[in-house]
C-alpha cells in the first residue's frame, strides 16, 4: 500500500471555495483506476501553513505513476492545481515493516 | 474525525532503528484512550526531506487533547521524541464538508 497526500493551499480560497470548480474537478482524480480510499481534507493544525489536503491509497508504484500520468490527472493538474493553488507539500507513506 | 499525522526525521536513524527502543516506545502510544487507526509509517516521497510517518484518529478534539496531556505520550515526548527526532512537522486533517 501506498499512500499519497499532498497539504496544499490556494491562491484564493473564497474563489476557489465558492466557484466550487477546483474542488469539483478534485473530486474527479478519485475516478482514475487505481485510487483507493480517496479523500479531500480540512488541515488543522496551526503547526503549520496549510489549509488542505488530499489523501488517496495504491496498492503499488505501478498504480500510483499510471495515475501521476493519466490524461484526467494531467489535464487537473494544468488546468486548476497550477493555475489556483499557491504552496504544497506532497508527502507520500509505506506502511513501516 | 481528526486524522493527526507527524513526518519525521531521526538524528541517528540507523542507531534508532537497530535499538528498537524508539519505534517500541513509539508504538505503545496505540494504547492511550482514544487513539483509532495508530500506524507507523515509511515517507518514499523525494519531494520532501522526512523518511518517517506517524498517523493516527480521534473521534473528537477532546479525545485529541486528552491523547496530548497523556502520561504515556509525556514521557514519549520528553524521553525519546526530543533526544531522537531531528526535524518534524505535525499535519492534522479533518474531513472536508
């Protein structure tokens, strides 16, 4: 199992928030073949910058890279994640053997 | 559901490692009232510095609370989280309504 996240925020919250497009097509990445357990958060913590979160799991590399390439993901990333969201970490996990 | 999460680093990890003593420790935090889903965690991502994960749930903020000011989690924090964590950053989510 892998699991993916990414703590994000963006450019403009209100905007993004209210149009509702960004997190629409967002929602959309839980689509791609591959994506378990699919999750869109609220960051919390004030230990830190961000104001999100996207949670997904794989149950391989294979899997993970076919969804970092495919055409719905490419097309989210370029059309709303660098156009609306200003600062992110991407934090990957393994369970630990 | 509050997902609290922590990415970490160790000062000596392989000293760290082969002790057991920390991850030992570490897990006896899955016992404090409260805490859902304790996982011990490998970071794989290349995009940022941390190589350990930390991920756990409460069901409220209380619950969280009461899991911080824990005995158990005191004497983990004091005995081997500040002599052996090199760097770290805490990331809680909530689901996103």
């Amino acid at each position: 199992m892998i699991r993916h996240t990414v703590a994000f925020t963006l450019k403009n919250q209100k905007k993004s928030m209210e149009g509702l497009d960004f997190f629409t097509a967002l929602k959309k990445l839980a689509s791609i073949p591959g994506v378990q357990k699919f999750e869109c958060l609220k960051q919390i913590s004030r230990k830190n910058k961000f104001d999100f979160g996207l949670s997904m799991e794989f149950d391989n590399a294979t899997l993970y890279e076919e969804y970092t390439n495919h055409p719905t993901h490419v097309y989210f990333v370029e059309t709303y994640w660098l156009t609306e969201v200003d600062d992110f970490l991407e934090i990957d996990y393994e369970p630990l053997t």
